[in-house]
C-alpha cells in the first residue's frame, strides 16, 4: 500500500533509514523534530510503503513553491523489484503536480550504485552540467564565513 507519510511514521521511517547501506543522516534534520518540520511545510508530498504490516519504503518529498526534490529514497532491500520504488516515486510526482510544481531533483550519492541504476532505470537524467555545493548551518561555520 502507497500512502501519504504521516510524522507517526516517524519510529518506523528511521528504522528503516538506519537498515540502509551507505544512507547518509543527519542528526538535525532527521530527528523527529527535523521530520516533523518537513511534514508540516510539505504535508501531501511524501510518502511510503507498506506491507505485512511494517514500513518497507519511504521518500520525503517537498517543494520550494518552484521545484520538488526527493530526499531519502529507500526500499526495504527485501521488497526491491517488486515495482514499491516506482509506485512511490509517481505518487510523489503526482503530489507536485497537484502543487503547480513542474519539476523535481534528487542527489544520489555516486557510490549509490543500486539507487543509481534506478533512476536511469525510469528514465531520469543524471546532470553532468552543474556542480552541486551545500554549506552546514551552524555557529562554527557561519563565524568562519565571516571571517
């Protein structure tokens, strides 16, 4: 079953996240708290899927009121090529869509071969004409900045 992700979710959603080879998590902004911030700005976006009664997929997806980005795209190693990625990732689509959102990125680790192979699978474009950079906000970097 593809439903809605709710933040009572949360305990098994991290369980999961934390099953994953090679997922990357950050204390902040995948604490309950962090996730909870996420659902409340983007409350029809993201997503999981579940069967035989546990979580075996989930994505968080959200928008900036210009473009979506997933984050966290992950199945359950056990319910892999079964078509739940898929079935997710559209459901997220079809959310943006309904908010006016007409297009949607995601960043894929490169040693994420298996995550890799799925988005060239159903037909996203990996971007070779950009460099992507991100800066951790917190009181340590923002005073080095400064300086």
């Amino acid at each position: 079953m593809i439903r809605e992700m709710k933040i009572e979710d949360y305990d098994k959603i991290y369980t999961l996240w934390m099953s994953m080879k090679g997922f990357a998590m950050r204390s902040i902004d995948d604490s309950e708290e962090g996730v909870r911030r996420f659902l409340e700005r983007n409350p029809h976006t993201s997503v999981v899927a579940s069967q035989d009664g546990k979580i075996v997929g989930a994505i968080l997806c959200g928008h900036d009121g210009r473009r979506g980005c997933l984050y966290h795209v992950c199945v359950h190693r056990d319910y892999r090529r079964k078509g739940i990625g898929t079935a997710m990732v559209v459901f997220a689509m079809e959310a943006l869509k309904r908010e006016k959102i007409s297009k949607v990125s995601l960043i894929a680790f490169t040693v994420n071969d298996i995550g890799n192979a799925f988005w060239k699978k159903i037909g996203w474009t990996k971007r070779e004409d950009l460099n992507y950079y991100d800066f951790t906000l917190n009181e340590k970097n923002i005073v080095a900045f400064n300086q």
